[in-house]
C-alpha cells in the first residue's frame, strides 16, 4: 500500500511539474511577444530589404530615408532598392551610430521604428503642425486628393526628419506647410505654390535662416528659399519637389 502510494503521488508530482514548465515557457513566450519591437498603428516591415529588392516594403522604407541622399540629390519613393536608396540607408544609419552597410535589417527598422508615431509620422512632426488650417479642413481644398497631399506632407516630414537631426536636434518651426486653394490665395501665394500639394513647409526656429537654408541641400529639398530672395527675409521655405530651385543670395546661394 504504501508503495503504491508513494509512486502515485510521484506520478502526480511529475504531471504538476510538467504543468508548471509549460506554464512558464508559454508566458515567456508571451513576454518576448509583448516586448518585441513593431510600429502600432503604423507600418512593420518584415524582411531584410538590400539593393535589388522590390515593394510596398521598400517604399515605406524609402520615404522614411528621404532625407538622407547626396547633396542636391534626390530618392525616388518607388518601391525599387537601387543604388540611391542604398546610398540613402547607409547615411542614415551613419546618422544613428548603426553599422553602416545600406542594408534594412532589425536595427534599421528598429531605429524608425523608435522615431515615428503611430500614424507613421516622425516624432517631431504632426500632420495638424504642417496644415495651415485656413480655407480648409485638414488636408482637402487644394488641387489633389486628401489622400494624396497627405503622402507628400508625410515625406515633407521624415525629410524635416533628417533636417532636423543634422541640425543638433533643435527644434523647426514651421510658419506655413500645407495651404488649400482660398488659403493661398489669402496670403498671396503662387497659383503652383508647392504649399497646396503639401510638399513644402516655411521654417523659423533657433538657427538662422542661412544655416537652414544651406543644410536643407543635402536632405534631398528642391525648392530653397531664402534671405535675399523677395519675400523670404523672415523665413527659410524648402520644399521636396525633384529639381534643384535655390536661392538665397544673402546666404551664398
């Protein structure tokens, strides 16, 4: 009798033991889930993206390293990993202390990741802070889609993105982004003003306006305006269209 009972309650034992193992790796496993690091609400890429690679994934990359081309350069947002958009990680990673091989992998995702919100833009950056909120509502009234100028104010932002670091993190203030059609036409801007596709931003902030103006070269801007250009003694202007009009003749350019 008691031999038999004392190999029952081993048996028993052993079943509680087992339990309890699985218990403990199904809440580790529930831990490493948990803390794994994505984009909610956002976009998470789930591949190592190189030169030669193509999709959605790379366009969602590419938009995100827009800012970080040669000087006077600019990255096409077309899905195809070239040798620009090679050129482009590998800045950005040098930017951010990471190893510098132009190829996406955990760390490079892992860096946007911590610098965007959950509506993919940049930290410092909000789409209510590029929308001069005249003669519209949100991102409607000018001549594209909502949909559409919201895309063009995204990269506006990860290139303000990367303005922004190279600058020592500083803030960028922002006097004029995104303008509807009545809101331009209040203020006297051009009738192809780059404000009404939601591509350019006015900026003001703690540095000078040549300083901004001189750095936005190499962070993939087309349009910069500056001091000595009429109108522009009171701001720097940069916009994201993918041929080089600068001018800033009290700044040297």
């Amino acid at each position: 009798m008691t031999n038999h009972f004392s190999t029952r309650a081993i048996r028993i034992l052993s079943i509680l033991g087992l339990f309890a193992a699985m218990l403990a790796a199904t809440v580790a496993t529930q831990v490493v889930t948990a803390t794994k690091a994505h984009a909610d609400g956002c976009y998470t890429w789930s591949r190592t993206l190189n030169q030669g690679t193509s999709g959605e994934d790379v366009r969602q990359l590419q938009i995100r390293v827009a800012g970080y081309p040669a000087y006077g350069e600019h990255i096409a947002t077309d899905g195809i990993f070239g040798p620009a958009t090679k050129a482009a990680v590998q800045r950005f990673q040098t930017a951010y202390g990471l190893t510098a091989d132009g190829i996406a992998t955990a760390a490079t995702y892992s860096k946007i990741y911590a610098l965007q919100d959950d509506d993919c833009t940049p930290i410092h950056f909000t789409y209510a802070e590029l929308d001069d909120g005249c003669g519209g509502s949100g991102y409607d009234g000018g001549p594209l889609s909502e949909a559409a100028t919201k895309a063009n104010a995204l990269q506006t932002m990860w290139q303000l993105e990367a303005l922004r670091h190279a600058l020592g993190d500083q803030a960028l203030n922002i006097s004029s982004g995104f303008r509807s059609v009545p809101c331009n036409n209040s203020v006297g801007g051009a009738s192809n003003s780059q404000h009404l596709y939601g591509r350019s931003a006015d900026l003001t902030g703690v540095h000078s306006f040549c300083t901004m103006a001189k750095r936005a070269r190499y962070h993939g801007f087309g349009g910069i305006f500056g001091p000595g250009y009429p109108g522009h003694d009171d701001h720097t202007h940069i916009d994201i269209r993918t041929s080089n009009s600068w001018s800033a003749p009290n700044c040297g350019i």
